[in-house]
C-alpha cells in the first residue's frame, strides 16, 4: 500500500465522499485509494447501481445493516411491513473507524433519520430490541450522547436508542434480562444498564412502550403484527439465546414455523455458577435469534463470544452450542463484529452462511485470525462473500496478501439484505453512507436460498 501524507479534516471528508470506496480510520494518515485496490468479489451488473434505494415492498424481507462508525445497528422490515430496530449504541472514541456521513449528530440521529426514510410507517417501529447492555449497542455511556433529559423523573443520558427514540415511536421492547436486571448476573458495566432502565421505565410511563421479557426457545414473541395470516407457516423469528440461557435443540423440521414451540433450555450460568461473577463478560448475555422467511434463513448474535466454562475448568462451547441450534443458514450477522474472539469454527461450521456482514465500527473487527475461519472450506463446501459495512482491517496489508481476500467485499458503506420471491432468493447491496442519498454503490447476487 503506497504511503501518503496527512491530510486535514475537511479534505479528508471531500475525498472520502467522492471515492468509490472509503477504508479510512479517523485519526490515521492512512488511506485507501481506487488504484490501491486489492481485488474483490464482482458485482452484478445491475440497473439499480447509481441511483437511490427503490425500498421495501409487500412480500419482501430487508434487513438493514445502518453504518455511522460509532456503533452496531440493523433495521428489519417483515414481508407485510412489521419492523425492529436492533440495537443502535454510540461510542466515540479514538479507535474507531470514520464517522459517516459526518460527526454533527450522534449516531442515534443518523440512525433515527435512516429508518425514517425506508420504514414503511415513518416514524411508527413495532419491535425495539437490545441486545445486550454495551455501549456500542445500547448507548448510555456517560462521555457520548447528545444530552441529558430534563423533567422525566430518574433522567437519563440521550445515547443510541434512547435517543433514537427521541424521533421514533416503539411499540413493544425487548432486553436481554428484564425484568430482572440482576439475574443471573449483576451488569458490570457502570453506566449502560441503568442508563437502560431509566429510559425504558420513562417510555414505559409516558409513551406506553411495552417491556416484555424475552424467553429463549419460543417463536412466537417477535410476530408479524400487519397481515399475519398472510405469512402463516412461511415466516418465523425462533429466540436461540439469551441471557445465558441458550436453546439446546433446533425446532424439527415440522415445527420450522409452529409458532407454539417452546423447546428446551438451559442456564449456562445457573449450571456453572462460579461463572456468575461480577465482571463476567456482557458479551456472553446477547439475545440470539434466527429469522425465517420461506426458505431463507438469517442469525443475529449480538455479541456472542467469550468462554463459560463448566465446573473441570474446560470451555463449554457457547458459540458451538448456538450454533447447532440455529443451524444452516443463508446469511450471518457476525458475531462481536468478527473480532477475534469471535466466530469460532465450531460455530461456523454449523451455520454455514453464504454472506457474513460484520457491523464495523473498530478497524479490528476486519481481522485476520476471524476472516479466514468464515471463509474456510475445510469447515464447509461453496462460495461466500464477506461483507463488512467497512474495510477497515488492522491488518490490511497481511489480509490482502491473502489469495480469500478476493472473498471480502471493500466498497464499505451501508448493507442491506433484500429476500424476495416468497424467501427464495435473496441479494446483496451496498447504499452509500458518505450522505442520505440511499444511492447504490454496488448489488451483489442473487442467490438462491
């Protein structure tokens, strides 16, 4: 990679807005050009390239992978237009990657402002769901936010979806402990989970947000809420894990869309309690879910990742266990961003995703312990693509060396996965995240489910 000189804030920006893809880090000298490319996958050579976003329709499923450089955030729309938002956090700091499209508004904004411009309600979202109580996810860290509440009794810090729901209005919530936030174990962080509740016991009070408490093993809490019947026995949203507790056996292939299942579970925290400690790893609590639309099926694992071991000292398997519940599917949220000690072999060998898309916001979530485990044959058979929301690796120049970093794609900026046909087919695209023109920088597939 050619080595150039600094440049200044406002230059920097020009460039990035203008370059067909943009890999750079805010307060790195580095920067990646067109003619420094390394190759990567081809591109369909669709029509929709260069123009905005044509948006969701009846009958589709778009998952939305939102880029601002701060934080985690995905935007579902159901095929008859029920919606989520999961996750939306903030988190500043001097590691990340660049903020985009700018830093005027904290990512809840951006965010808030987004989903306002593809959901098919506006402002109206059905589901707000939060993963687990990091800062990059939920918001509520003290230094990044955009204020603090005034005259709501217990006020509060206005940090990812919090502040997202400054613009929103969310029908129903789901967390990854209520309505216990000390079970199974104390939350170690200091100002994320009491941030949490204060907000949600504000939008509980005064804008009638319902708190429901997520159980593992049921698929029936994440329903469609417009048209149901429509869907029934073609789309399901199954709870893998959460809060510890994790789901032992798939559903059967009967019961794919029974709603009324609720398979068994267990603790790992409850069964290995020395786990249970103050300081346990947050990451270890995400909510997990498969969704299912006709043949296609998604995972998303917040930030599953880290070691519960069983009472010999030896390492359980976490990843591996959700894993083999959740299954073969078409397309995989990377766990922990795909950092490195995440998506381990014995959980990617079972999922066996077509795309992965890890949410980046830290140049190490592109790394090369993780990429060559997602793009192993020696764990699974087939192509795949690998596609970040930027390509901002640590360790670019050992990467792209490699001959599967042809497998990544670098044009960074938003993902969206579209399914379509009843979920038999789905496809790939990028929208720029340099501004709020939705345009389509690149449409990779489709792929048959």
């Amino acid at each position: 990679m050619k080595k150039r000189k600094s440049l200044s804030r406002r230059l920097f920006l020009g460039q990035c807005a203008a370059a067909p893809f943009v890999v750079s880090q805010l307060g790195s000298s580095q920067t990646c050009h067109a003619e420094d490319a390394v190759p990567e996958p081809t591109p369909s050579d669709s029509p929709e390239i260069g123009k905005p976003y044509a948006g969701w329709k009846e009958g589709e499923l778009d998952l939305h992978f939102i880029y601002s450089g701060t934080s985690e955030s995905t935007f579902h729309i159901y095929p008859d237009g029920t919606s989520m938002l999961l996750d939306t956090g903030d988190w500043a700091h001097h590691d990340n990657t660049i903020i985009l499209p700018d830093n005027s508004r904290r990512a809840g904004e951006w965010v808030a402002r987004y989903v306002k411009r593809v959901n098919p309600a506006g402002d109206h979202v059905d589901y707000m769901m939060c993963s687990h109580f990091h800062d990059d996810h939920c918001g509520g860290n003290d230094k990044y936010h955009a204020g603090m509440t005034s005259g709501r009794g217990e006020d509060y810090h206005l940090s990812g979806l919090a502040q997202v729901a400054e613009y929103i209005h969310f029908d129903e919530v789901f967390d990854r402990s209520y309505p216990d936030y000390d079970a199974p174990v104390t939350a170690w962080r200091q100002y994320e989970t009491p941030n949490w509740v204060k907000f949600v016991q504000y939008q509980e009070k005064a804008n009638g947000l319902k708190r429901t408490p997520f159980i593992v093993g049921r698929a029936n809490q994440i329903a469609l809420k417009k048209d149901p019947e429509k869907y029934k026995g073609r789309f399901q949203i199954f709870n893998v894990c959460g809060n510890g507790a994790v789901c032992l056996e798939p559903p059967k292939p009967e019961d794919e869309f029974n709603p009324d299942i609720q398979l068994p579970t267990e603790n790992l925290f409850v069964k290995y309690p020395h786990n249970n400690r103050k300081g346990a790893n947050e990451n270890l609590f995400s909510i997990a879910i498969r969704v299912s639309y006709g043949k296609f099926r998604f995972f998303s694992g917040g930030d599953i990742s880290g070691t519960v071991r069983d009472n010999d000292g030896a390492d359980v398997g976490l990843e591996g266990i959700v894993g083999r519940t959740t299954g073969k599917v078409s397309v995989c949220k990377a766990n922990h961003h795909g950092y490195i000690d995440a998506m381990r072999p014995e959980f990617v060998k079972e999922v066996q995703a077509k795309v992965y898309i890890p949410n980046v916001w830290h140049p190490g979530h592109i790394n090369k312990k993780t990429v060559p485990v997602m793009l192993s044959r020696e764990l699974y058979d087939g192509d795949r693509l690998i596609c970040p929301t930027l390509y901002a690796p640590r360790d670019a120049d050992v990467i792209n060396a490699q001959p599967w970093a042809k497998e990544i794609v670098k044009i960074g900026g938003h993902v969206v996965v579209k399914v379509y046909d009843g979920g038999a087919r789905f496809k790939v695209y990028y929208l720029t995240a340099n501004d709020e023109s939705m345009t389509v920088k690149a449409v990779y597939g489709p792929w048959e489910c």
